[in-house]
C-alpha cells in the first residue's frame, strides 16, 4: 500500500500555528496526530508546563495548551 503524507495544523489565540507532517500507510487518527502536536505546544511552551487532567484526549491536552486543530491534510507525497 503507497504511504500518504498527512499534515496536521494548529493554531493558538496569538497566531502562533505549529504542524506535524508524517507518511502513514492508512489514514492516521485525528487522536494520533493531535499526539504529535503536543509535544510540538509543549516544547514551544518551554519553561514549566502544567501536567494535564488525568483522562484527557490528546486533542482536549492540546486545547489545554492553548491550540487548536485547524487543519488536517492528507496527500500523494510525490506531488
């Protein structure tokens, strides 16, 4: 099975957007990519980052660090 490129996309309430781009043989969880854009937020947060509510998704754990999902992309990797 060809591999596709997805692209998520988020956004904090100052404008600062963070992505993550990954080839997946299958279409990727929203939950799965949202896990790779926090630890994205947490390191642009740098310093001391609160530890999240116990039982929090990885999309509620990126709205706690201020962000947003605005976009999620999938694409052939050789266009």
């Amino acid at each position: 099975m060809p591999k596709r490129l997805w692209t998520i996309t988020a956004e904090n309430d100052e404008g600062t957007e963070i992505y993550l781009s990954d080839l997946f043989e299958t279409e990727p969880s929203r939950s799965a990519l949202a896990r790779g854009l926090c630890t994205l937020a947490m390191e642009k947060a740098g310093g001391s980052i609160p530890d999240g509510r116990e039982g929090a998704t990885a999309e509620e754990r990126l709205a706690e660090l201020g962000y947003t999902i605005t976009a999620i992309t999938g694409k052939d990797p050789t266009r």
